[in-house]
C-alpha cells in the first residue's frame, strides 16, 4: 500500500504520540528468542542457538566438533541438530521478521496485515484526507500492535513447534540406525552360520563323503543370505545421510559413530491417566491457533476477545495464554468498534471468528483421539518386544541347545543344529524390529504430549505413528 | 554272581563220579518206585532218552493217551520237582527265577503284568511293561512232568495274555488273545494250568497285541528240566534272553511301532556295560541257553574263545551225533538255541551279537558320515556360532564316548565300558564270559591278569629286527596288481 502523503508538521507531532504510543512495541530478537528457549526447554529440549554471524558461531561450530570426536549419543545429536541444521536457523530468522513486522506496527502508514482490514473509504467534502488517515491511523494502531503481538507470539511458537519436529527426527533417526546396525550385526551372523555349514560340506565333497548336490543346496543359502547383509548395509547408509542433513553435517563431519545398541525396554509405561489433558495444555499449534483467534478478534477491535470464544478444556494446568472460560455459543454478535462498517462485513467477521474455534475445537478432538491410539500403539509394541524377549527367544535357546545336545549324541549331523541357530537369530531379529517400533512410537507420542500435532518427517510410515496419521488427517492453521 | 545254592566242591565231585558210573539218580529209583508202572512208562516219553533212542508222535500214541487231550489225568502228573533234588537251577545274570508255592501237589506260580520303570544301564531308564516290578518276566522253571498253575494280574492299562512259546499245552491255555481265551482285561487275574510233558529251553510272552506288547517288555524265559537224564548236569546253567528296543535319545520310553531302527540291543533286558558278566570256573561243564524275542532281528551270537556244540532248540534236545560245532550260533526271532561246552579255556572272553550294529549303544544313523574328514580350522568356525561345538567322527565312533560331551538327559550315546587295558568300544547285545582256575566261589572275579608273554603289545625294537619287520610297515608285502584290461 502506498504511504499517505503526509504534512510534515502534523506528521512530526503525530509521530512523536506514536512513538510514545509504540515504544513498547519494540521488542528486541534476543527477547524472542528467549521466549522461544524459554517455550522450548519447558518441554525438555534446551541449546536453542542462532546464528547470526557473529563470534560465538565459532564457539559453537568448536563445541560441534567436540561432540563429533566422541562416540554420538542421542543428546549429542539433538544438539548438533538444534546448532547445526540450517533449516531450522532459517526459521529463527522468521523471529527476526514477526519482530520487523511488529514495529512496523507501531510507525504510522505502515500496511495492515493479512488485509482482514477494510476501510471504506469516507469522503467528506470538507475532510483533508491526510488528517483523517493519521486520525485513522492514531485509532488503529493500538489494533495493530495488538495482532502484532498476535503475530509475534504465533511465530514463537511455530518456532517452538520446529525445533520440536527437529528434535523428535532426530530421535527417530537415531533410533533407526541403532537398530539397523544390530540387524546387520545379526544379518552377517546368519551368514556365518550358513558359511560354516557350507564349509563343513565342502571338506565333505572333499573326503568324498558327500555328492554334489549336497554342496550346491548349502551354497546356495549361503550364498542367497549375504543379499540380505547387503540390504542391511544400504540401509545404514541410508540412515545415516539422514541424520547427517538433520545434524546439517557434510565432508569430514559425517564419520561419527553411535553406541550400536538400542536401549532396552524401560521398566514401567507411563499410563493413560492424564495424557491428554497434558498434550491439550502444551501443545504449541493448538496456542498458536488460539493465538490467531486473537489476532483477528483484535483486528476486529475487540478489547476482550476471550469472552466471546468457547472454550477448549486445559485440564489441570490452564495455559498462560487464557484468560477466564470461553463461552459456547452457536452464533453471537459483538461490537466491532470500526468506523462505517457495514452489515455483510459484520457477519463475515462473526463467521470467521466462529470458524477458526470449530477448527480449534476439532484440533483439540484430534489431538486427544491421536494420544489415545499413540498409547495403545506404544503399549503393544511394548508387549510384543517384551513377549519375544521374554518367551520366544529363550524358547529358541532351548531348541538350539537341545539340538547341540543330539549332535554330541551323534544323532544328527551339525547343519540341522546351524539351522537351529539361524532361527534363533530370526527371533532376535523380530526382536530388534518390535524394540525399534516401540522407541520410534514412543517418541511419537512424546511430540505429541510436547507440543505437536503430528509426527516428524523423520518418522517411518510403517511406524506407529504413520499408522496413526493416516487415522486422522490432521488440521491446518488458518491463516 | 550269586552263590550257586547246594554247589559245593563236595557236590560236584559226587556229580563227577556219578557220570561216570552212568547210574539213575536216587531220586527217579524213588519215583519208581512210588508211582509205579505208569511211571516208568511217561519217564520213557518225555525224558529218560538213553543217547541215540529216537521218539516219535506215534510212540506217543501208541503207549499212552493223547497228551493233547482234554483233562490231563493226575497219574501223568508227577510230584513237583525240587531244587537240587530233580534239578541245578539255571544262572539268570540281571534277572531272577520266580519262586513257587506248592498246592495239592502243583507248582503254583504268580505272574503280575505291570508298568515298570526299568534301567538298562546306568545313565538309560525307561518306563517298559515287565513283570513282578521287573522287565524281563522272571524265569519259570520247572520239571518235566510237573503240573503248573500260573496266575496272571493284569495290572496294565491294556488287555493281555501269556503264551507258553514251544509248550505243548490244551488249546484253551495256549493263550492267544481271541483264539485260545478271552484276554484279560486290566484289573483282572486268570489262571493257566497244565502238565510239563518235555524238557527244553522256553519262553513265554504276551500274545495280546504282540507287536506293542512284547516291545514293551513283556517277555520272559520257561525252563524245563528233565526228570531223569543221562545227560550230566552242567556245572554252570545260563539263561539269557535277548531283545531289541528303539528309545529316542533323551526319551524315557521304547516305541513299539519302530520296524527297524532299533538302537538298545539287551541281554536280560540289559545292555552293555550294565551286563552282569558270566563266570566259570575252568573244566566247568558251561550251558548258555538263549531265546530271542527281538521284533524284527535275529542275532548271531558269537563267543569267543571256544568253539561249542548247539545242543538244543525249542524243539528239543538235538542228537549228540547231530549236534553243530560252533562258535557263534544264529538265534532267530521267536526261537532259542543251547549251546555246551567245556571252560578250558581261561581268560576273559567276549561273548555277542555278531551284527556290528547290536553291539553300539543308541547310535543315531542321520549323522553325516565324516570319516576322513580334514577338520583343521573347522572347530572354531562353528563354535563360534554354537559354543562348546567339536567336530566328531573323523576317525570312526571310537572315541565318541570318551570325548565327555554334553549329551541330552537319560542317554548312552556309543557308551561302552572301561576294560582293563582302556575304553572298551562296544555297548548293547554283549557281555563277558570270565573263566578262571581256582576260584573258591562265583562271584566277579575282576579282570583277567594274563600270563606274561600272552598279551599283544608294543614289538620291541630287538624283536622287530629278529623277525625282519620294519615299525613303518614298510617291510610288509604288498598286495599284487592288478593287470590293466
């Protein structure tokens, strides 16, 4: 939009009340910032850092590299990633920008966000336009500033959502390459014991004991079962190219080494009882969308929005961000105290306050329905890793052993006993498999209760919560 | 080895001098004179036969009433034969002879079919059907002209029956289940009764359901001995009865539906080295009698250090001049066979089936076969993979025992025994004659110490210089070639 022309002398006068009126508007980014560490460590993830060119970047890139000599643990990932990961330095600078935005708000002329404001135009034949557009002006910026602030506070907390989905990927990525390192492990196992059955025949061929069909069936299972080592070894790779542009890692950096073990199972499951409401009060996309409801309700000039919005249950903690309960109401009607508006602008107005507190409302359904089944989901992996630990694989011992016994025997030869072993290390594998599930799934469900609405990318599809996502499409902040 | 009850010195060399006076005993004069005419005549039938006399069925008939007739009459009955008096008892190494009460002048015998949870050697048990809190049956023995009464207790969870193998016996107590009686059902005792009417080595089993049955244990040894004979008693009597079982390795129970991949081959229901072995002392006068009620195999029974005379089937006593020399004697399936002879012969001597595969305990026949096998390496290959792995087999079974492996519970896997010169390497169907001058008793004398000079060992260098021999083998000739074709 273009800036009014303006009498100097009226705009001196006015621009000094403005200042005055817009001093606290000029929030610093480092005050942001600290908000959004502030949103962000509440929910367990500290060491947000920004770059912006200056001599502690050096300090930082130091203390990456420190991380990387070591053995990586998943903290020192999520670390790295929160230094490192340029996208997610990108969505900092979205801080720099709702700041720029926000003192914008205070100066006079500036463009009206998101253009939900409409002035009609009001013509009088003795009015000087330019007067009546700083007296606009005087009224509106109060407005301003307060969607302003509005728009600040939803950045930070899309900023706190990022840096949430950043940390929870590279959990899941962590996870995954644990557990695709022990599958290669025990991938080249199986290899072995098929090798060694192999070789057994071979010096049988050798001695004449044996035919040559003999020889060619245990080489071909020999043979067949280093495909699967090869698979096991792409997926690495695979793995680890991921957490590197998690970690923005490259060239010489991307040689780290993680412990090749996934953590064992913890002792006790975090209940039900009180999840949701956990998840409801943290999450951040459902603030930020109560946020944008007072956003447009202040565009509308309402002084007190909360009174006219229904109300989205918080559990135990109440939100900072709420102000007394929210009212249910199929419609209402409230005072937009903006000059000549007219009736189609009212209604369209009401309708969409209305509307962004059913999507509110809805978000709030679908995140407890995605608690619930994330639970559940988390419960039977937890079952069905145990189980295996539990029952099946010492079954598996058993048999193996017992077998061993009857070759000592000289009741069966040693093949059927490598056989034995090769079912054993199957059932570990299933293990391995049901352990990975339960920790990516657990992570899910962590987001979820730390602020998200959804799982990260970093997700397997095939995980609990890519399952779950495709339960219930999910709900888009408005703009 | 039990003490041989009446067997002292003073006793034999009685029996010596009456063998050679070629008198009737005391006792058949006795019974002459007792029992008269009719007597005398039955002694003709059935025992008394001088060497070379033949009978027949039809100087059976001829003389006397059918023996295959109705009702035995009583004066065919004789009084119960006593031990020592009438008869030695026969030696039943692991087992035993079943005791009898007299009643009204018949042998009355009780037989008690049961489970029982049976050791073959030590280290194999398993839950088999015997008799009496035992497997085998025990002996029954008897005289020839004896009447018997056997009651049978069927205490099994199936019906049985007892068949009298090679007894002539009425039709009805032949005991075959659903032609000769009804068979008994669990819970119940029936009662057998005949008259003994010939001398000769026995047997007796279930003949209800035989296949699972028998292979169960159910199985045991009827002695007869004669009431008069020329033929002088010998100084040791052997009963040995042999069997075929097929029990899984780490199972507790024979399976009766195996055919023919029998692995626990016995000897009186035990296999080696849990066979009591036989002792003799030297010029004893020895007779092994063995019946074979194998499933499905007979057994070449081969002694070593003698060569014997077969002098008797089921049949009956074969003619002196008829009689094969031997020295291992084929024993089929459901027939017994005696042999005699002198132990002149002293020493420590193997006595067992000659089927190579009789004589190993529990082997297992799908293991590869691995002899010339190079197995450099191999070991820790495996073992890597499955701890405590060794490779086996390479140069035979022979040290299969010895290697102390971890096998399954309640097995013998290629178990043999301990001799006196290292690991003996055989197991089932055998066990160890034991010959010896001047023992005072038969108990075990322990191991044959044999005379310096006698004993293959090492060849000394001198010795091998004296005769030509090169130690590598060298010297040896070797064998023609064949001509190219």
């Amino acid at each position: 939009m273009p800036t009014m022309p303006i009498n100097r002398i009226i705009t001196g006068s006015a621009v000094s009340v403005l200042l005055a009126v817009a001093g606290c508007a000029h929030v610093s980014t480092d005050a942001l910032l600290k908000d959004t560490q502030e949103l962000v460590s509440e929910r367990g993830v500290t060491g947000v850092y920004w770059r912006k060119g200056e001599a502690e970047d050096a300090q930082v890139d130091a203390a990456i590299t420190e991380l990387l000599s070591k053995e990586l643990t998943l903290d020192g990932a999520v670390q790295i990633a929160l230094l490192n990961n340029r996208n997610l330095q990108a969505t900092y600078e979205g801080l720099q920008i709702a700041q720029a935005d926000l003192v914008q708000a205070g100066l006079l002329g500036n463009p009206v966000f998101g253009g939900s404001i409409r002035f009609a135009p009001h013509a009088g034949p003795e009015f000087d336009l330019g007067l009546m557009q700083n007296f606009i002006d005087l009224l509106v910026i109060p407005l301003r500033q307060r969607m302003a602030d509005a728009a600040v506070e939803v950045t930070k907390l899309q900023v706190a959502g990022e840096v949430m989905t950043v940390a929870a990927a590279v959990k899941s990525g962590f996870i995954s390459l644990q557990a695709a390192e022990q599958t290669l492990e025990m991938r080249q196992q199986v290899v072995r014991a098929l090798g060694a059955s192999f070789e057994l025949t071979r010096r049988l061929r050798q001695a004449g004991n044996v035919r040559d069909l003999d020889l060619a069936s245990e080489r071909a299972a020999y043979e067949q079962a280093k495909l699967d080592v090869r698979l096991a070894e792409v997926a690495i790779v695979t793995l680890r190219e991921e957490m590197n542009e998690l970690l923005g890692l490259w060239g010489k950096q991307t040689d780290w080494r993680i412990a090749n073990r996934l953590p064992e199972l913890p002792p006790q499951e975090v209940p039900l009882k009180g999840l949701e409401n956990e998840a409801v009060a943290g999450n951040l996309e459902l603030a930020a969308m109560r946020e944008e409801i007072y956003r447009r309700a202040a565009a509308f000039g309402l002084a007190r929005p909360s009174i006219f919005l229904p109300s989205v249950s918080t559990g135990v903690e109440a939100s900072r961000e709420l102000e007394g309960d929210w009212l249910v109401g199929p419609s209402f009607s409230f005072p937009i105290p903006l000059i000549n508006q007219g009736q189609p602008a009212i209604k369209a107005a009401e309708a969409e306050l209305r509307q962004a507190n059913e999507r509110l409302f809805a978000g709030a359904v679908a995140l407890r329905a995605r608690v619930r089944a994330t639970h559940a989901a988390v419960s039977a992996d937890r079952d069905r890793a145990e189980f295996l630990r539990r029952v099946v694989i010492p079954l598996r011992q058993q048999v193996r052993s017992e077998m061993l016994l009857q070759y000592n025997a000289m009741q069966i030869g040693v093949t059927p006993v490598l056989l034995a072993k090769q079912a054993e290390i199957d059932a570990g594998l299933q293990y391995i498999e049901a352990l990975r599930d339960y920790w990516l799934v657990k992570t899910d469900l962590d987001l979820l209760l730390k602020g998200r609405m959804r799982p990260s990318n970093g997700t397997k599809a095939d995980s609990g919560m890519g399952r779950i996502a495709k339960i219930s499409e999910g709900v888009a902040i408005h703009d | 080895m039990k003490k041989l009850s009446g067997q002292t010195t003073s006793d034999r060399e009685e029996r010596v001098n009456a063998r050679i006076s070629n008198r009737v005993s005391r006792v058949s004069r006795r019974q002459v004179l007792t029992h008269g005419v009719m007597l005398a005549g039955a002694g003709v039938l059935l025992g008394n036969r001088p060497a070379g006399a033949e009978t027949s069925a039809s100087a059976t008939h001829e003389n006397h009433t059918s023996p295959f007739e109705g009702e035995v009459s009583s004066t065919q009955q004789a009084s119960p034969g006593e031990p020592g008096r009438d008869y030695t008892p026969v030696i039943v190494p692991n087992g035993w002879t079943l005791p009898f009460e007299i009643v009204d002048g018949v042998k009355v015998f009780h037989l008690v079919a049961e489970e029982v949870y049976h050791e073959f050697t030590p280290g194999l048990r398993a839950h088999c059907w015997g008799y009496n809190g035992a497997v085998h049956g025990p002996v029954i023995e008897a005289v020839e002209g004896d009447r018997v009464r056997i009651f049978l207790t069927n205490k099994l969870s199936a019906p049985t029956t007892a068949h009298w193998h090679g007894l002539i016996v009425p039709s009805g107590m032949d005991g075959v289940g659903g032609l000769s009686q009804r068979a008994i059902a669990p819970g119940e005792t029936f009662m057998y009764e005949f008259t003994l009417r010939q001398t000769g080595t026995y047997m007796y089993h279930a003949h209800h359901d035989e296949m699972t049955q028998m292979a169960m244990g159910l199985v045991g040894m009827f002695i007869i001995h004669p009431r008069n004979s020329e033929h002088p008693r010998p100084d040791r009597d052997f009963v040995l009865l042999l069997h075929e079982w097929a029990i899984e390795v780490g199972a507790e129970r024979p399976n009766p539906n195996e055919m023919t991949d029998f692995n626990v081959l016995t000897i009186n229901a035990r296999a080696f080295p849990g066979t009591e072995s036989l002792v003799a002392k030297q010029d004893d006068r020895v007779r092994i009698r063995l019946g074979n009620l194998s499933a499905m195999d007979h057994h070449p029974i081969h002694l070593h250090g003698f060569s014997f005379n077969i002098t008797e089937t089921d049949g009956g006593i074969i003619p002196e001049n008829r009689q094969w020399p031997a020295t291992a004697v084929l024993v089929p399936a459901g027939t017994t066979r005696v042999i005699e002879f002198i132990a002149d012969n002293p020493g420590d001597w193997a006595m067992h089936c000659h089927m190579t595969h009789h004589v190993m305990n529990q082997m297992g026949h799908d293991f590869p076969n691995m002899i010339g096998m190079n197995a450099k390496g191999l070991d820790e290959h495996v073992a890597e993979l499955l701890p405590g792995y060794m490779t086996m087999g390479q140069n035979g079974m022979g040290d299969a025992a010895e290697m102390g492996m971890p096998i399954p519970a309640n097995s013998i896997p290629m178990v043999g025994g301990n001799g006196p010169h290292g690991y003996i390497t055989m197991g089932g169907m055998f066990t160890i004659l034991k010959v010896r001058e001047n023992i005072s008793n038969y108990d075990d004398p322990g191991w044959y110490s044999a005379p310096s000079g006698t004993t293959a060992s090492v060849a000394s260098k001198e010795t091998l210089r004296a005769n030509g021999v090169k130690r590598d083998g060298s010297s040896a000739p070797r064998a023609p070639k064949r001509s190219k074709r």
